[in-house]
C-alpha cells in the first residue's frame, strides 16, 4: 500500500496531522462553533433567486474582484462598528471598499495573508490554546511557526503579548479575540500593546466578534492609524452561513492589494458570491439567532458551573469548561447519548458550541445524567 512515505513530499510537512474535526452523523452537534439556526426561508427564497439568476451567465468567469461583494461587506462592518460604538458615533466611516478583502472561509482569507506576509525563512507567532488552524496555515506556506503559552486562566496581558513580539520579532502576530477555544475577547490595549510592539502584521482575528458580551471592541477602529493591522472575520458563525465559505477581511488598501498576488484567479465562484450578497441584504433577519444563542449560551454556561466544572469566560458562541477528570470518557459518554462536542486538546478541558434552545437542553440533561451517574 502507498503511503504519505512513499510521496515526494515536501520534508516540513512530513508527520503533520490535517485539519481533522470529527464529522459523525448525530442528533445534536455541537463541536465545530456552528449557528446551529438553518437559514431562515426568506433568505432561503433570497439566496435562490439570486443564484438563479447567476446560473446561464456561468459559462463566464466572475467577477475577479467581487464589487458588489465588497460594496455590502464594507456597509455591514460601517454597522457594526457604529452599533459598537454605543453613542452613535460612526468610527469606521474612514472605510472604503477596496478595504475590504473575501474568500472562501475566513481560513482562506489567513491563508492568503499568510501567503502573502508568512512564507519560507519567516515566522508567525500566536498565544496558546488559540486556533488550531493558525499554525497549520502558517507551516503551509512554509512559515516557522512560535507558540507562546497564555496565563494560567488563559488570559493574556499587554505586557506579556508585547515582550513576546519584542523578543521574537515575528513577520506576523495572530491574536484571536473572542478566542477559540477559551472564549475570552481581548482588552483593546493588548491589540494595541501588540501593534506598537511589531513590525510586522497584526492578525486580529474576530470570527465571533457577534457573540461579544457588551464592553467588547473591535479592532476596526484601530485600523486608520495602524496600517500593518488586518481584521479577519467570518459569515460562518453570527450569519449562519458556514456551509457556503465566505470570510473577510479589513485591511488598509495596499494590504488588501497584496493579497490579490497570491489569491487564484476568480477564487470567489459566482454562486458564492450571489448567495453571500443576497445573504448581507437579509443581514438583520440572519443576525436575529446571535441573542438566542449567546442566551443558550449563558444557560450552558450557568448549568456546567452548577455541576461542579470550572468555565472559562466566554464572549463566543461556545463554552470552554475544565475540571473533567478524563476528558475522552465524557466526550464518549455524551456521544453515546447523542450529542457531540469537542475535545481541543486541552488537558482537563472540553469545549461545547450554544445550540438552539432543544439542543442546548439536551446537551445539559445529557451532561447532568452523567455527572449524577459517574460523580
Ligand atoms: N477563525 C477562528 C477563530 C475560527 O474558530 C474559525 C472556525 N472554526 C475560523 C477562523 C474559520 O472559519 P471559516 O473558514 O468558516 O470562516
């Protein structure tokens, strides 16, 4: 039988592990982060329409720098940031379009960065536990990557985030706020402490920045005087939409155009990008689940800390708990009742995403019977 071994490939990738989720057919899953809410039927009907539409022009290639994209993308972040700002004020308003950059899945978007600013005989330095995709990106395109540990309760602090690029001057920084897998958002002076302290460019990534607790900010309004910092995000989580891969970024221009070297040609399909427009047209009806969940959310959060199990504070759509004595066993044990989580990996540790409100019951009455059961 051949082998990876047998392969001519590339020596730095030899022994690594992809990407690998489990992908199981059950009746509650809730272990990639997903909006766990289908796509509500009027932007179903909206989605269909627009990719009908598309479907006798397909024998062209698309639109290469996806405007209309762009266009809708840079009105969403321009609410957002307002929405953000609490006083009305419209701190992103120094946004234009061609601030804005999409591809498949914010993973795309970090690839292309990565392509573009990582790369051979450079480095990428993130603060561990964080996304497991962010080294895996960095180590495709040939990058070194350095891991350096968060505190004890995976917090991270200005001063420890800017010693750490001080000492290893990385070409690019990753910090990941709210942060998979903790949950925890970042102070805004840790952002900045980051990008005083680089020279490099600073991922700030904020694939669940919806799900925020109030208090939270985004690293947009950073980006006019900080132009090394890109902001990546994601429609796979608030917006329900993980399933048609559409990410982005905000990026001073001349970032945005760097990226367009390493990107594919037409890398954004046709269909991609009219479902991704007709859906940010219904952004308020897709937007309507994030309050459910963040509440479902808080639900989980209060029933595991009534158990006895120690929970991370979280401004996601997820929930990192510990004090699980074996954390395969329980993961097993709720499988068995049919619900799926995730083991990140983290010593003592599982992470479990909000369900609808049917779902989240069903994962803390699985949870419970098993703690009443093996205490
Ligand atoms: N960043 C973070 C922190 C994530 O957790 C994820 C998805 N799990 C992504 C990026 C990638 O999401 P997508 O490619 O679906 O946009």
């Amino acid at each position: 039988m051949l082998t990876l071994s047998d392969l001519p490939l590339r020596d730095d990738l030899r022994g690594k592990e992809p990407y690998g989720a489990p992908q199981l057919a059950v009746d509650v899953a809730l272990n990639v982060n997903e909006n766990s809410h289908p796509v509500p039927p009027t932007v179903v009907d909206a989605v269909r329409r627009a990719v009908d539409a598309q479907l006798r022009g397909l024998n062209r290639y698309p639109d290469r720098e996806f405007t209309r994209l762009r266009e809708l993308l840079l009105t969403y972040v321009q609410d957002f940031s307002s929405r953000q700002s609490g006083d009305g004020s419209t701190p992103a308003d120094f946004l234009t379009a061609d601030w804005l950059w999409a591809a498949n899945g914010s993973n795309e978007v970090l690839s292309h960065i990565l392509q573009a600013f990582g790369g051979p005989g450079r480095t990428a330095l993130g603060f561990v536990p964080s996304y497991s995709m962010h080294p895996l990106i960095t180590q495709s395109t040939g990058a070194r990557w350095i891991a350096v540990d968060r505190g004890e309760d995976f917090s991270l602090s200005a001063e420890t985030a800017a010693a750490a690029v001080r000492e290893h001057q990385p070409d690019v920084v990753f910090l990941c706020t709210p942060n998979n897998p903790t949950g925890g958002g970042l102070p805004a002076e840790v952002i900045e402490a980051v990008l005083h302290a680089s020279t490099g460019i600073v991922i700030v990534d904020e694939a669940y920045a919806e799900f925020a607790r109030p208090g939270y900010t985004t690293a947009v309004h950073l980006l006019r005087e900080n132009p090394r910092l890109v902001v990546s995000r994601t429609m796979s989580k608030a917006f329900a939409f993980a399933g048609v891969r559409l990410g982005y970024a905000i990026a001073h221009p001349a970032v945005t155009d760097a990226l367009r070297l390493v990107r594919l040609p037409y890398h954004l399909s046709a269909l991609t990008q009219a479902a991704a427009c007709a859906a940010l047209e219904h952004t308020p009806v897709l937007l309507d689940n994030v309050e459910a969940l963040i509440a479902e959310r808080d639900r989980m959060v209060t029933a595991l800390t009534e158990l006895g199990f120690d929970v991370a504070e979280t401004d996601a759509n997820f929930v990192l708990f510990g004090g699980v004595s074996d954390t395969r066993l329980l993961w097993q044990r709720l499988l068995d009742a049919g619900v799926l989580i995730r083991d990140i990996g983290i010593p003592g540790h599982l992470r479990v995403n909000a369900g609808t409100t049917e779902e989240t019951t069903a994962f803390i009455e699985a949870i419970s019977v098993i703690v009443a059961a093996h205490p």
